[in-house]
C-alpha cells in the first residue's frame, strides 16, 4: 500500500490567503509564506514535497506576493529545517510595551521612536465590521452578583433561564 503523503484540499478551497497589498505588517505577511512552506515540509512525503513546493510558491505570486520575497522566504524555511539555528534565550529589554492598532504609514515610526524611551509596540488587530456583528456571547445584568446562580424570565411568556456565573477579579 501507498503510504505516502500530501497535502489535502477540499475541491472547493481558493488559494487565497492574504493578498500582499494590504494593510498588514510585512511579518504578518511574511509568516503566510513560511507557514505553508513549513506545512510542506511537515506533511509531505520526499515523493510529492516538490509539487508541493511549487505549488506554494504559485499561490503566494497569485497572491501578490513578489517573486523574490516568495523564493528567499521558502530557502530560509527549508534552511532552518536543514540546520536549525541556535538562538540565544529571548530577553525584551523593554521596561513597557504598549500595544495598538496597526497603521501601515504610523507603525515603523512610532516603532523607533518608542523604541528611543525603551518602549516595545506590539500591534493587535483592530475590531472589524464582522467582529462586531456577531457577539454571540451575552452577559448577566450587571446587578448580579459573583458566584451566584441567577434565573431570568422571560416577558412574553412563562419560560426562564437559569444560570451561574463565575467571579470575576
């Protein structure tokens, strides 16, 4: 039997992921090459892991992804496979990090010049449109207490809910 593997997608898959022109930081757009290189690497049987390869690096230019980005990305993928690197432990020297929005004309200045005063920016995703029309999450009226079970009823009819909540600190 064949126990060979690849790399699976469903006959209704895309192969669009984050376009390379928008508004993102390079890391973020970096780590797309890398993790579907590293996910090649990681699944694939030696037999299909050029097509794989290939493939990758076809869906990262139909992307927008520059050509030479995409090549020089993949080769420090299969290097740090090939040879790991050693790296020192990790130590942020940073006395505080603050952490905002990214903005693709403010986030590199306001990286170094924070970076001046021994501050570190880490960047968050802003709430998007589909973010904030779908909390699906409700929570007790404020007037309950912690770590009380608590039973609302409804107006239109006999039904009620009951409910516990936890304490918050």
């Amino acid at each position: 039997p064949d126990l060979s593997t690849s790399i699976y997608r469903k006959p209704t898959h895309t192969n669009l992921y984050l376009k390379h022109n928008s508004s993102t930081p390079t890391g973020t757009k970096i780590s797309v090459i890398k993790s579907l290189t590293r996910r090649a690497y990681d699944l694939c049987s030696r037999q299909h892991l050029d097509a794989e390869l290939d493939l990758v690096y076809r869906i990262c230019l139909a992307n927008g992804f520059p050509a030479h980005l995409t090549t020089t990305t993949m080769l420090k993928v299969r290097e740090n496979i090939l040879v790991p690197p050693v790296r020192p432990p990790k130590t942020d020297s940073s006395s505080l990090t603050v952490t905002l929005p990214y903005h693709p004309s403010l986030n590199q200045p306001l990286k170094k010049a924070l970076r001046r005063h021994d501050v570190s920016l880490k960047n968050s995703s802003s709430p998007n449109l589909r973010c904030l029309l779908t909390q699906t999450k409700s929570s007790p009226p404020n007037n309950i207490t912690p770590n009380v079970i608590y039973r609302v009823s409804c107006n239109e009819c006999t039904a009620s809910y009951i409910g516990q909540n936890e304490a918050t600190h």
